[in-house]
C-alpha cells in the first residue's frame, strides 16, 4: 500500500536546538530513497507503507543513539484506493487552483 506521511519527530531532554537531530533523521530519510520533502516543522514522505514506517522507526533508533532520552513524534498519513496519488500531485492541484 502507497502512503503519504508527514512526519516531525521531536527528541526531549536535549535542550533547545535539536537541529543535529532533525540532520540525523534527514540523512536516514535520504538513504532510505524514499520521495520526501522536508518544510519548516517536518518532512512529507512517501512510498510504500513498509518501507516509510522503516524510516520512521530508524528516525527513532538513530535519534535515541545520539543521546535523546525521550522522542515526541507526531504523524499524520493517508493511503487511497481509487487512485494513485503522490504528494506532488495533492499540491499541485491547489497550486493549479491558485493560478485561475
């Protein structure tokens, strides 16, 4: 099954900036070879559900070997079946909309 996740994983217990965490979770996103996209408070990803719930779990595992004693991770996702649909697609839509 093809998903769409939006993804912000938050470690706690290591002080204000987690930008050296937020690197480490872009670098395993990107090695995965998953389609994704980071933005200001996360990162959409998408591919098929195994492989992005992998990700999401070595997000967790490599963040935890850094140090953060605890994560927070909020995740929204969706999945169709009427059609194929990549996030591309979904933001292309509303842009196309824009435009008239």
């Amino acid at each position: 099954m093809h998903v769409i996740v939006d993804l912000c994983v938050v470690p706690l217990g290591v002080g204000v900036s987690v930008s050296r965490y937020v690197a480490e979770c872009q670098r395993l996103i990107e090695n995965s070879g998953l389609h994704h996209r980071m933005h200001a408070y996360g990162t959409n990803i998408e591919g098929p559900w195994d492989e992005v719930m992998a990700v999401v779990k070595a997000c967790h595992e490599g963040v935890h070997a850094m140090g953060a004693p605890r994560i927070t991770t909020t995740m929204k996702m969706g999945t169709r079946t009427d059609r194929e649909q990549h996030m591309d697609d979904k933001v292309e839509s509303v842009e196309g909309l824009r435009r008239v």
